[in-house]
C-alpha cells in the first residue's frame, strides 16, 4: 500500500507542474488553455529529439523547456491574443484552444509518427526509501515538482509580476488603471506556464516514454485539479494534483489501469456540476470566473 | 454511379444528419456538446449488438437504437444542462471520455478494440439494401427525412425559445420560458438524431470500433457545424459538403493513408482556429459562440 502511495505523490507531483502551469494562464487570463496538453507533448518530443543528437540529461531539459516555452508564446500570439483584442467569449476562445491542440498534436503524428516511443534509458537501478522502491526518474519527478511549486510560491508572492499576476486573476480592470502592460503580463504567464509544462512533459517522457496523445490525459488530470482547488487560488491546485495521483494510484490497487482516465473524467464532471458558478441562471463562464 | 460515389453519398448523407443534430443544441441552443459522438457511437453500437450479435431484424433495431442514445442524451442533458457554455462543453467533454472507455473496454458487448462485424444492411419487408448503391439511396432518403423533420422543428417555437434561452436564460425564465426544460429536451432530440446517424453508420460500414468514435471524430463534427456555420438550417449541409470535399485533395498526393489521416485532422484544428479568429459565424451560420 505504502508503495502506491510513494507512486502517487510522485506521480502527482509530476502532474502538480502541469497544474500549475495551466493555473497561472487560466487564473489570470480565463483561457482555458487545453492546447497546454499540446505544449507538454511538444517539449516531450523535443527531449526525445535532442537525446537523440546529444545523449545528455542538460541537451534534453534545455531543449524541452525551449521548445515548451516557443510553443506556449506561439500559441498565445497566434489564437489567443486576438481573441482577446476583439474580446471574443469565453467558449470561442476554448473553440480555437481545442483546434489547436489537435492541430499541434496531429502534426507531431504526421512529423514523428503516431507509434509510441521510448527514450532509451533502459533499466535504471531503483532507490530504496522507507521501505519502498522508486526509480530515479520518479526520485527526479518529486524533486522537480516540489522546486516547481516552491518557484511558483516564490513568483506569486515575493516578485511584482506575481502580484500583477494575482491582481488580474482579482480584478482585471483595476491593475489596467494603474498602467500595467497586460500583453506583456500575459507572454510571460504563457511562458512560465509553458515552462512549467514542458519540465512536467520531459519527466513523463523519461518515465513513461511518448506518444502524440500523452498529453490529454495528464491535462484532464491538471485541469480537475485546478477546478477542485477552486477561484483565486493557484497553490492548491498543485496540492490537488498531488492528492489526485495518490488517489488514482490507490484506485490501481482495485481498478485495472484502463479505467483511469473514465476515472478523472467522472471527477472532472463531478467537480463542475459542485461550481454553483457554473450553473445556468447565474450564467457565468471560465473566463468569467476568474 | 461508381461504389466510392455510392459511398461518398452515404457518408454524406449521415454526417449531415450529425452535424444537424449537433446544431440543434450548439447553434440554436448555445451548447457545444461533445459527448454527440458518443450518442453516435450508442446508436452505432446498439444496432450492432441487435443485429449482429441477438440476430434482430434492422427494422426494429433501428428505432430501439434511436430510443438508446436518446435515452441516454436524456440522462447526460439532465446533468449537464445546468452547465453555462464552456463549462457544459467540458462537461460533455468528460462524458465523452468515460463512455468512449466503455466502447473500448467492454469487451462482452462491444467486442472492445476488435470491434463488432456483421452488422446487417438496411432491410425492410423482404427488401434489403445489398449493394453499395441501394444503401446509399436508403441512407440519402432516412437523412432527407431526418432534415425534414428537424427543418420543421427549426421554425416551430420550440425551437425559438430555445434560441431566446440561449440568447438570455434569464430574460427567457422571466416570461415562463424554463431553461433546464428546453434544453434538456432539445438534448434529447439531437441525441436520438445522432443515434439514428450512428444506426445508418453501423449499417452502411458493416463494422463498428472504438475509434470511429474518437475524439478526433468530435473535432471533424466540430469544424463542420463550426465552418458550415451554427444557428442555421443550411449550416450543417455546407460544411459537410465543404469538410468532407477539401481533404480529397489529399488523395492525389504520394504520402501513406495515416499520414493522410493526421493531415486532415490538422487542417481540421487550423479550421476551428481560423474560424474563431476570422469568422466565428461560419460560412452561413447566425451564431458566432458568443
């Protein structure tokens, strides 16, 4: 039992970079950025491309992370930034996340193939800790993702582009009174969100190996987790992601893995039908709950 | 007329019923479902199972496979019709996941990832739809029938009150109008539409798996009602006609079917992302998702 449990918080360590990344675009912009999954798949390919020019752990995380971050920055001025200018809605805006995603991601297929590949680690010897075993790259996924949520705390609450950052998922039209640039604001959370995803993207790479549709999964996963942690708070939907890996992990003990994703699925439908916000009547949207 | 036209004919001829049905409750009722692929994917299934596997005649099959999936799009209205736009598309979204497992993992009814063979051919009073070319006139004929019939339903009141709630829920609630009624109910028509399409599908193809259900189906669906234009009768036969017309081009080019494939779904997304950008109202359409 105690060795699942290690599994998930790993597990959903990984998945809190991702969640967080996805809440510091969606908090404060309201794009809800599925085309984030795309982001993660990308820098995941990217890693596996590099190991492949140059067999090295820094080739790999410069190269995800760079093509991570180009993607996300990509994405923002060429489907979002214009929706924003002509303030279209909430759900045309979520339209256009979903073609993008499934154009990045059938490129990647038509470019790489849609088989799924391995990064060639090969066996690694496992890591003994309280009485349970871990790989080095679920080691490495629990560090990374504990640094990843300290660096958010970090931004958000020592930095002023973290206070912006709060101020507009707050109050958008205040903190445009006091003359902050929100184009500006709003590249640099696409890249630290992209960041963020692109790390989460080379871990699972490393772990699990890839495949174009690897990203959808995980971001189903992210996105329940940012929903559950509720409006106005991006900490705790790195600490949701956290409690849902070890969730999922326990249900493996019951459940064969094939019904994981029906499970986050049946969560995510559960956690929107409990937002009174996102009744009809009231009839706010995604982008309206910030 | 040759077997790929007869084909051709068929395919349109029930995609436009799809995307007819999903613009009953996107562009008159303003929510984007997802889950219509599934309620395809039930209508396919169910008449697979009757006629395939209990031996059933295709003449009852076929209107207890329309009762299914709009049985069915009856339960999932009722969860989430509360939902406001994005919401309810993500809603549906996880719908669309959870029930998509269950094609492809409940193996005792659906044959799982082998499929179901078999499924007979349309057939009614001694008659039966052998050739390719006798199954695209039944095909052409239940679809201009379908379109009959939702064209009339177009122009009743029904249909304009579910424009006004779409318009403003709570503008339309103030004179009488309730919301979760009609739109539950309009839900549950374009279900058993989708259905009956999913029926036709199975008939015609005489083989049914999981991923003729995918998501990658949902996105084609998407762009059709998307480009063709939403909130108008001659949406849905426009962009079938366009979307399925543009990717044969692809045929004359020397590159492999599942390159093909990948191609089409990425100019599928670059569709959906220009539409939003350039023209959220389609090419005939009267709704843009606002």
């Amino acid at each position: 039992m105690l060795q699942f449990v290690f599994n998930g918080i790993s597990a959903g360590l990984g998945v809190a970079l991702l969640a967080l990344g996805f809440a510091l675009i969606y908090r404060p912009t309201g794009v809800f950025h599925i085309a984030h999954a795309a982001v993660f798949t990308t820098s995941a390919y990217a890693a596996y491309w590099a190991l492949h020019v140059y067999p090295s752990m820094a080739t790999a995380g410069i190269a995800s992370i760079a093509v991570g971050c180009s993607t996300g920055l990509m994405l923002e001025w060429a489907v979002y930034r214009p929706l924003a200018v002509r303030q279209a809605s909430p759900l045309a805006v979520l339209v256009s996340s979903f073609g993008a995603y499934f154009a990045v991601v059938h490129l990647i297929a038509l470019v790489a193939g849609s088989e799924a590949k391995t990064l060639g680690r090969g066996l690694a010897s496992p890591i003994r800790f309280a009485g349970t075993l871990l790989t080095p790259v679920q080691a490495g996924q629990a560090v990374v993702g504990i640094l990843g949520m300290l660096a958010v705390f970090m931004y958000l609450r020592f930095t002023r582009t973290g206070q912006w950052t709060r101020a507009l998922a707050s109050n958008r039209t205040l903190l445009l009174t006091l003359g902050v640039n929100e184009p500006r604001l709003r590249a640099l959370l696409f890249l630290l969100g992209s960041s963020l995803a692109a790390a989460a993207g080379l871990l699972t790479a490393l772990d699990i190996g890839i495949h174009p549709q690897m990203g959808f999964g995980c971001f189903l996963m992210a996105a329940v987790a940012v929903i559950l942690a509720g409006p106005d708070r991006f900490m705790a939907a790195g600490w949701a992601a956290v409690g849902l890996g070890v969730a999922q992990n326990l249900a493996l003990a019951v459940l064969p893995a094939i019904w994981m994703d029906s499970i986050v699925s049946a969560l995510l439908l559960v956690a929107l039908l409990c937002r009174r916000e996102a009744l009809v009547g009231t009839l706010p949207s995604l982008g309206d709950s910030r | 007329m040759s077997m790929y036209a007869a084909h051709l004919v068929s395919m349109l001829s029930i995609y436009v019923v799809l995307a007819a049905s999903l613009n009953l409750v996107a562009g008159y009722g303003g929510m984007l479902s997802a889950a219509h692929v599934v309620l395809f994917g039930v209508g396919a299934y169910a008449l697979a199972c009757l006629t395939s596997i209990l031996g059933w005649p295709f003449l009852i099959a076929l209107p207890i496979s329309i009762v299914a999936a709009g049985s069915l799009a009856f339960v999932v209205g009722s969860l989430c019709v509360r939902l406001s736009g994005d919401f309810f598309l993500l809603a549906t979204l996880s719908v669309h996941v959870l029930l998509q497992a269950v094609f492809a993992n409940w193996i005792p009814v659906t044959g799982g990832p082998y499929g179901i063979g078999g499924i007979a051919s349309p057939s009614a009073f001694g008659w039966s739809a052998d050739s390719s070319l006798e199954k695209a006139f039944f095909t052409a004929a239940a679809a201009g029938g379908s379109l009959a019939i939702l064209g009339r339903l177009l122009r009743s009141p029904f249909v304009r009150s579910l424009q006004a709630i779409r318009d403003n829920a709570v503008a339309a609630g103030a004179v009488g109008k309730d919301p979760l009624r009609f739109r539950r109910r309009s839900f549950m028509i374009a279900g058993a539409f989708a259905g009956l399409a999913g029926a036709l599908y199975a008939s015609n193809i005489g083989y049914i798996d999981p991923h003729a259900f995918a998501l990658d189906e949902f996105v084609f669906l998407l762009a059709v009602v998307v480009v063709g234009g939403a909130g108008d009768a001659r949406g849905p036969v426009v962009g079938t006609l366009v979307l399925f017309l543009m990717p044969e081009g692809l045929r004359l080019l020397p590159i492999t079917a599942a390159a093909a494939a990948n191609a089409r779904q990425v100019l599928f997304g670059l569709l959906l992302v220009l539409a939003m950008r350039v023209r959220p109202q389609g090419l005939v359409g009267r709704y843009g998702f606002n």
